[in-house]
C-alpha cells in the first residue's frame, strides 16, 4: 500500500513530511488551485519518495518545462486528457498517472485505451474543480473496475476513514492520495496526522 501526498508547497512543510517517507509527494501546477505551486525551495529527496507533478489540460511544452525544473519522476493528468495525449507524453519518457473523477455512470470500460500509457490510474470524487473537492465518493463504484493497471485512491480522505480504506478488497488498489483532509490550511499539511494516519493505514496493513 502507497502513500502519496498532495498539494504542497512549503519548503519546510516538505522537508518534515519527507522524514516520515510517505512514496509519493505531489505538487499542482494549475492556477486555479489554492495549492498551486509557482515556485519552492530546493529540498533534498532521497530516490525512495518520487515527485509527481499534477497538471490539468496542459501543453505539452508546460508540462515539460515543470518536470525540468522540478526534476519530476511521474506527472498526473487531472483533466480531459485523451490517451493520445498520454501516448505522446510516454514517448518523451515520461511516466504517467491519469486521473479520472468517479460518480455513478462513469464508464470504467473507457480506460482501456489508457493502459498502456500509464503507471497508475487515481480516482478521485466528481465535484466543481478537477480535483481538491474534498468529497468521497461511493468507493462500492470501485468493484466496476476490472482493469489491468493499479490505482491510487482519492477524494476527501481523512484521519476518519481509516477502517473503511482497511476494508477495500480489489486486487489492483495500490495506495492511498491525500490532500485537503490533512491540511492546516491549503498547501500546508498535519505532518503529524497524516505520521499517524500512515501508520495506522499503511504500517500496519501491511
């Protein structure tokens, strides 16, 4: 089980929430956002944790330009991202994990044409914003999914849902995306709640 952690942006924020070696750390390049990262400090990563950058219906050449500038290991489309675009990206070396909102009609059948292109799919709530909603969705929806590539989940995950996150039983649920739920304010995470929450969720499900 992966721990990725969204929305950051304080150099000191991220050089804590490293020490606790969650797999992911996320950061969101769309103007829109609360937590939309214009520029950080330099903070050491060790290999272990990868930097995903979050886009939303970007040029390619944005995209680019970030992952330079941030040295990037994944970047996560959160829009209306065909599977030629991804195709495309995944020829330039990038390594990709797509975002798809999740309500009651969604087509899981229609992610097909993405699997080859992807590392992870994310499942996040369908709300007014591409993501951050701070919504769960019915995660019974999740049984629809029959598909070849793991995913993370998301959507208005907090310290509360631990049990019912212990309960999912599905063969390619590879890890957990949080933000808002473990936010002091945006951008700026409880490194202490989510040091507890990864323990109770990740650590001991293991």
């Amino acid at each position: 089980m992966k721990l990725k952690v969204c929305g950051m942006r304080d150099a000191t924020n991220i050089a804590k929430l490293i020490k606790i070696q969650p797999d992911f750390i996320g950061f969101i390049f769309h103007e829109k956002s609360p937590r939309n990262v214009t520029e950080t400090s330099k903070v050491y990563f060790p290999e272990t944790i990868k930097k995903v950058g979050v886009f939303v219906d970007k040029e390619e050449s944005f995209i680019r330009d970030k992952v330079t500038d941030y040295t990037l290991d994944l970047i996560q489309l959160h829009g209306n991202e065909t599977s030629k675009q991804c195709m495309d990206l995944k020829e330039k070396g990038l390594k990709i994990i797509k975002a798809f909102n999740i309500s009651e009609d969604f087509d899981f059948q229609a992610l097909k044409v993405y699997e080859p292109y992807c590392e992870y799919f994310l499942f996040d709530a369908f709300g007014k914003n591409a993501g951050g909603n701070g919504i769960v969705f019915n995660w019974d929806l999740l049984q629809k999914y029959t598909g070849k590539i793991p995913f993370l989940l998301s959507g208005g995950i907090d310290d509360t849902l631990v049990k019912e996150i212990k309960s999912i039983n599905h063969p390619k649920f590879a890890g957990i995306d949080i933000n808002s739920g473990f936010e002091i304010k945006p951008a700026l995470k409880d490194i202490k709640n989510i040091e507890k929450f990864k323990h109770n969720v990740i650590t001991k499900g293991a």
